[in-house]
C-alpha cells in the first residue's frame, strides 16, 4: 500500500511539472540574428513558390534576418488573424485587407510605419493605408474584377465576343443564346454575395452606404435592380445552388472545364488558366448606366506587439516595394504590384494571355470601392451574402430580401 | 460524443459496482483517524490527473467567460465593464430564441432516432449472431472518427445533385429533397448523420446493460406465456433502464452542445436554418468580434443544460429501475 502511493504521488508530481512546464518558454538565441513571421493568404492556392522567391531576395539583401512564412486559405484566414491578435500570438508581419484596414487600425493593433521610399507606391494606394497622416500597413498589390468569356463557345454560337462598351443588356442576351442545359454548358456565372453587390449597385448607380456611413442605402429601385440583375441569374443562364453553385471554387472550374462561356471573377485566377485548352479572354465588366469595376487592395502590416518591429518594417516595404517583387508578380500575372512606375506595368500588357491585358487597367477608370464601416464589417458583409442567397433561392423576393438586409444591417453598424 | 469519459464506459462495460464502497467504518481515534486521512489523500492522488487539467481547462475558462460576458470585448481593444447589457441585448434579440429553438430541433430529431436504432443493433447484436462481435467493432467505428471526416462524407452523401442517396432515390423514381441546401432539410441531413455517428456509442452501453440482465428472468416471463414484445416491454426495458438514463443523461448534454456536424455540413446556414447555440457562440466571438455577447450566451447555455440535468436526476426515482 505504501509504495503503491508513492507511485502515484510520483506519477502525479510529474503530470504537474509537464503541466507547468507546458507554460514556461523556451527561449531562442542569437543575438543579430532575427527570423520574423509573415502570415498571409495571398499566395495561397498557387503563388506560394512566388512568394518564396520575394522571401529569398530579401533574405539576401537582409543577412540575419529569416521570414517564417505561415499561409492560409483566405476563407480562414480572417478568423485565424483574429484570433492570434487576441491571444497575443499574431505574426510580426500580417496580411490585411482594405475592408478590414478600418477596424483593425481602430483597435491599436497595428505599428505605425515610417516608409523609407514613399514615391515608389502609388498614391492613391498608399493613402488608402493612412489614418490622421501616419501610415498603419502597406499596399502589397491590387486587383480587379472582369469579365472572362471563352472564345470557342463564343465562336460555336456565332457571337461576337465582349467589348468594354458592353452593358447588362448585351450580357444577357449573349448568356441565353450561350446557355445549352441539355449540353451541361452555362451562359454566365457571377456570384450572388456582398462582393459582387455592391459593385453592381454601384454599376446602376446605387450606393450601399448613404453619406453617414451608418446607415445602408440600397433599398432602392436601382437597388432592387441590381440584387436582380444577380440573383435571377441563377437557374437560366448560371446553375442554381443545388447544382453546386456558389461552392469553393466551382466557377473557375466550370470554367477551366469549357462549359462556362462567360465568367466574373478576379484577376488573380490568370494561372489557372494557362493550360485550358481552347481560347480565352478578358473584358471589362459590363455595366448598366455606369461602368464600375470592383478594385481590392491587399496590404501588410506590423503587429504593434512584434518585438522585432524594425526588421519586419523592413520586410514589409520589400515586400511591397522591392524590383524582385515587381518583376516575379508581372512574370507570374500574380495580381498587380502597387508601384508608381507606369513603365514597369506596362511590360504586364505583353505577358501572354489574356491578350487584352489593357482590361485590367481600362477596369480602373471606373471603380467601386467596397463599402467600410467602423464596426460590423464581417457581419455586414454576411447578412447582405445571406438575404441575397435567399431571394436567389426563391425563399424570398429581392424586395423583401433587400428591405430585411437593410433592417438587419442598420442595427448592427448603426453603432 | 467526444466529451464521454472512457471510465464512464468501461464501468459500465465491466458491470462494477455503481457506488464507490465506502471505507470501513471506523471508529474511535488513533489508527482509525489516520488510515481515514490515508484513504482521503489516496482518493486525492488518484483525482489530481484529471483534477488538475479540469481546473486549468474548464473550470478556469468558466469563471473567465462569466467575467467576460459582462463586458463588451472585440478581442483587440481592452474589454470595458457594462454590467448585464449583453444577457439583456441576448434576451430581446429574437436571434436567441432561434439558436435555441434549431437546437431543441436537433435533441427532438436526434434523441428517439438514435435511441431507438441503439437499442435495434443492441438487440441484434446480444443474440447468439454469427460474427457479432465484429458487427459491434464495425458499429462503433464512426464513434472514433472524426466529426469533420463524417461531415465530409455525409455532405457528399448527401449532395443535391449527384450525391448517392439521391442517385438512389432517383432509382425509385423519387425526388430526392436539396438536403443541406435547402433550410427545411439542413436540419434533419445534420440529424441524420449524428444519429448515424452515434448509433455504435448508445448501442454499447445498451449492450453492456442487456448483459447485466439475467436470463432467467427471460426464462420466468416466457413460462408466463410473455411473447417477444411482451418480454422487451415488460423485462428489458425496466432492467434496461439505468443504462438508458446514462444515455439519456449524456445525449441531451451533448445535444445542447451540438456543434462540430453543423460547423462542417452546413456552417449554420442555409439562411441560418441550422445555427444552433455553440455555432452562434463561435461566430459572434470568431467571426463578429463579439466576445462579451458571445459568453453570456455560453453561460446561459449552461444554465440550461444544468437545469434539464438536474430535472432528469430528479426525475429518475420514478422510473430508473436499478434492481
């Protein structure tokens, strides 16, 4: 009896040494030698050897310091950033994006920055990163929204392909005449979310937000029209959710697989198209009574508690800055790199397909922003997704979708 | 079913005594005072394994979450004091009601499915089968698997358009429904694939309680002319009965806390068909930043469960039968 409660009294202090043990870190050595953290999402799903060679320059241009790359899928990232902030484990250097820039910066989380070479970037882009005149993050790229089509399906039904004068009408009538569902082959495939939203209000002349910036101003009859414009899509010229619709990647597939004859996604899936095998191109989004293409902004930041600030500073403007980065974003068509220099983007145009790579910039001459408020972005943006599915699901009418998101979301960004 | 404690399975596997046996009585004082203190740190030292991770990881979080819910926390800036604002924006917030109401939906569709189709299999598998004891390995095998690899499956089962259960309602001619697309079926696809998860677990424990029952008793009710339902109604089931509350017991707790099926099959949607308590609590902390609201919401959960817990042990003198 004796000995077998030594056994335990044994077995129990040595569970509460691990279970303490557990707490206390171990530390790291060197003294000039600094590896910093970098999670991001945007070279997830296909960039990641992209990223790495940005991540070898710097590496060789900064001796003693190392990045610890960690990606995530951007479907998890926002969560994982959240969390990590909270808990006090957030990497030195954290991708954000441009709707999120707002609350993130309002909350302390992020260092402020002194760039070395401010000229490179451009303006607009590196303002859009500034609160009360200090820089919080850096653009690290932007993108936008077109138009894809596919030219065999275009050319079978003896169309002409998409032009930049296009409007909603022309779209329309081009998905029907391109829609065979007997063949498994669809007209059109545009999203039915926030995202896609927002712009196509903004595309018939709406805004999501009224002037406060507390309040929604869709529930209008351009606004009515535009959730159409969506949602009645599905089921006649796009598949509906039953038929996989709206699920992770279905439309690049659809159309890499040569039954989508017109699709609205970003510029970063060029890569996957490299090897379909019938011809391709791009477009600028048709619109109705204004053109608006749906512009996003990527940027990095430094946690406010890294304790390696300068170094990740550094790797933040290489990052984003850096001719390496440049060059390996245009040879990889890896969205655009946020710089000044016109010339440089302009080897971009002659890069291979599309071939009307001139899209890409003509999309900017009308853009929509998404809309930022100061709290309840994420709920925001999932309310507006969630009444719209409903209305496309023909649980709802858009009226009554578009009255309820405007009552739901009121309350939660009316602050 | 991951929160059962493998000692609550194996004592009933092993049919040991229900109640801890007491040391002897002892009386007076001297050795009787001190191999007392000697059976209490024993007791100790045998807790502390369980105690220690118990405190540190539930007990502690607890009281942290009831400090938490009455504050207004976004998880970046420092958490400000506001007394019971968020119990009273979750009581007026009609949302409540829903979370509690899809997950009262899932417990009602659940329980009897998996009860009922737990004690089938036992049955099945306590008569002199070929094979049985294989069938009860194979049974319980999706009771060691992971939610999200069952989710993943059962979604693909499940799949509108071209999974197999429609495939094979098709065959018969008939429409199969959108399952997790569809609101109205986003529940019972969840319902079903639980059911299916946990039938292996509810099935052991009912075995393990059908082997307690002595054949004689079977032996009597028969020379008493009890055919095979009279038997079940009369016999098992009032023998049957304390393995049936533990059961019972264990399934409403987890029931009340169902959430990893309904996080990967179908995230609460669609249009929150199927956002249940937990699943709400996750995304007002994770995905709103809400985590003062999101606590209170946890701790009014576990009121609840506590008083249905304690309603059932109450409840059980009447018709939990321990021979």
């Amino acid at each position: 009896m004796k000995r077998h409660l030594l056994v335990v009294a044994g077995l129990t202090a040595s569970a509460t040494v691990l279970a303490l043990g557990g707490c206390s870190s171990s530390g790291t050595g060197g003294d000039d030698a600094v590896t910093i953290t970098y999670s991001n999402f945007i070279s997830n799903d296909g960039n990641e050897e992209n990223l790495q060679t940005i991540v070898d320059g710097f590496e060789k241009a900064n001796p003693g310091i190392t990045v610890d790359v960690k990606t995530l899928p951007y479907a998890d990232y926002g969560t994982a950033l959240q969390t990590d902030l909270a808990a006090g484990t957030a990497a030195d250097v954290f991708d954000i994006e441009y709707a999120n820039y707002a609350q993130y910066q309002a909350n302390g989380v992020l260092a402020p920055l002194t760039v070395a070479d401010p000229a490179a970037y451009r303006p607009t882009l590196l303002e859009a990163y500034q609160t009360d005149g200090t820089q919080y993050a850096l653009p690290s790229s932007f993108s936008d929204v077109v138009l894809y089509y596919n030219k065999d399906l275009f050319d079978a039904a003896g169309l002409s392909y998409p032009t930049s004068d296009w409007t909603w009408a022309d779209e329309k009538a081009a998905a029907e005449k391109l829609t065979d569902q007997a063949a498994g082959i669809w007209g059109d495939h545009q999203p039915v979310s926030f995202y896609e939203y927002y712009k196509t209000l903004a595309q018939n002349g709406g805004s999501f937000l009224d002037d406060s910036g507390t309040k929604t101003a869709f529930n209008t009859p351009e606004g009515i029209e535009a959730a159409k414009w969506l949602t009645e899509k599905s089921g006649t010229v796009m598949p509906t959710i039953e038929q996989g619709q709206g699920t992770p990647d279905f439309d690049t597939k659809l159309f890499t697989d040569g039954k989508l004859a017109m699709l609205h996604t970003g510029i970063w899936v060029f890569s996957s198209m490299a090897d379909v095998p019938f011809g391709w191109d791009i477009a600028v989004e048709p619109g109705n009574t204004d053109k608006a293409s749906a512009v996003f902004s990527n940027a990095v930041a430094v946690s406010a508690s890294s304790k390696h600030q300068d170094a990740a500073a550094k790797w933040a403007e290489y990052l984003t800055s850096s001719d390496v980065m440049v060059q390996t974003r245009l040879d990889a068509g890896w969205e655009l790199p946020p710089i000044s220099d016109e010339a440089q983007l302009d080897t971009y145009l002659g890069k291979g397909d599309p071939a009307n790579r001139q899209a890409v910039f003509d999309s900017l001459d009308g853009i929509a922003l998404p809309p930022v408020v100061a709290t309840g972005q994420q709920e925001m943006q999932d309310i507006m997704t969630e009444e719209l599915v409903e209305a496309q699901s023909g649980r709802k009418s858009v009226e009554d979708a578009l009255s309820s998101a405007q009552e739901r979301i009121d309350a939660v960004i009316g602050g | 079913m991951t929160a059962v404690p493998a000692t609550a399975i194996a004592a009933e596997e092993t049919d040991a005594p229900r109640r801890p046996v007491p040391p002897r009585p002892v009386t007076g004082r001297g050795p009787g005072r001190r191999s007392r203190l000697r059976y209490a740190l024993v007791v100790l030292a045998f807790l502390l394994p369980s105690a220690i991770p118990m405190l540190l990881f539930v007990l502690g979080p607890m009281v942290a979450a009831a400090g938490i819910s009455f504050t207004d926390w976004n998880l970046l800036a420092p958490a400000k004091w506001i007394g019971l604002d968020n119990y009273a924006s979750l009581l007026t917030d009609p949302r409540t009601g829903d979370v509690f109401l899809h997950t009262l939906y899932y417990i009602v569709g659940y329980l009897p499915l998996v009860y009922v189709g737990g004690l089938a299999l036992a049955l099945a598998l306590n008569s002199a089968l070929k094979g049985r004891t294989l069938l009860r390995g194979v049974y319980f095998l999706p009771v060691v698997t992971s939610w999200i690899v069952v989710a993943l499956v059962w979604r693909w089962l499940l799949n509108p358009s071209n999974g197999v259960v429609n495939t094979v309602l098709g065959f018969f001619g008939i429409a199969g429904p959108g399952w997790w697309t569809d609101p109205n079926w986003a529940m019972p696809s969840i319902i079903l694939a639980s059911a299916w998860k946990d039938l292996g677990f509810v099935m052991v424990i009912l075995l393990a309680g059908l082997q307690t029952i002595n054949p004689d008793m079977y032996d009597a009710a028969k020379v008493d002319g009890a055919g095979w339902w009279r038997r079940l109604f009369s016999v098992t089931l009032p023998l049957l009965s304390p393995s049936t509350f533990f059961v019972l017991i264990i399934s409403l707790i987890n029931g009340f806390q169902v959430f990893d099926q309904v996080y990967a099959m179908t995230g609460g949607g669609p249009a929150g068909a199927s956002q249940v308590v937990v699943q709400q609590i996750y995304d007002l902390t994770f995905r709103y930043g809400r985590a003062g609201e999101a606590s209170a919401l946890s701790w009014m959960l576990f009121i609840v469960i506590l008083a249905v817990t304690v309603v059932q042990i109450r409840g059980q003198r009447r018709w939990v039968n321990y021979g």
